[in-house]
C-alpha cells in the first residue's frame, strides 16, 4: 500500500517499506531453509527423530514466510485478505515453533 500522495503520477521509486519487507523475508528463508538442511544432515548422521522434528519446525515458519511475502506482492499489499494472511502466517509459525521445542524437548 503505497500511502504517499504524488498528484496522481505513479512513482518510480519503490515504497520503501515494502522492499525492506522484501529483503528481510528473504533473508529469514534463506537462513531458515540453510537451517532445515542442517537438521536434516545431522539427522542422517545421527538417525535422531528431534533432528527431523526440528526441519519441519523450520521448513513450516519459512513456509509462512515465504508464502505470505509472495501473496502480499500478488495482492499489490491491498484488499480484504491482508488480515487472513497476517493469521496464516502465523499459524505457520507458531507451528513451526511448536515443532521446534518438541525436537528440544525429546532429544535424547
């Protein structure tokens, strides 16, 4: 949602907000998904379940991140899903937390 007033023109200049979103959803998928690889290497290492319980805790919160960024570009940051997509977002994360404590909790 681009809230500044130009006279009608359209600028050129990305809102700015939107690209720091942008990169640091970004960032948060790559770190998370260099994360899901090394839970998964080390639980082909190991052959402990936490491990596998830890890479679907991270694969879901970078899951909602991912798709959540990608919807709000798509629905130009605008409309009646803004609110359904802050609750999937969470949801995911939230989960994915959840799952991320259990490998903690039942790692041998």
């Amino acid at each position: 949602m681009d809230l500044r007033h130009d006279g009608g023109k359209q600028s050129i200049v990305p809102n700015i907000v939107e690209l720091l979103y942008a990169v640091t959803t970004l960032v948060f998928v790559v770190a998370g998904l260099t994360m899901v690889g090394m839970a998964i290497r080390a639980y082909v290492q190991t052959t402990r379940r936490a491990m596998l319980h830890l890479s679907v805790g991270f694969s879901l919160a970078v899951a909602g991140a991912a798709a959540t960024m990608i919807s709000a570009f798509l629905l130009d940051f605008s409309g009646s899903y803004l609110e359904s997509l802050l609750l999937v977002n969470s949801s995911f994360t939230t989960f994915g937390f959840l799952f991320v404590m259990y490998s903690l909790v039942t790692y041998e």
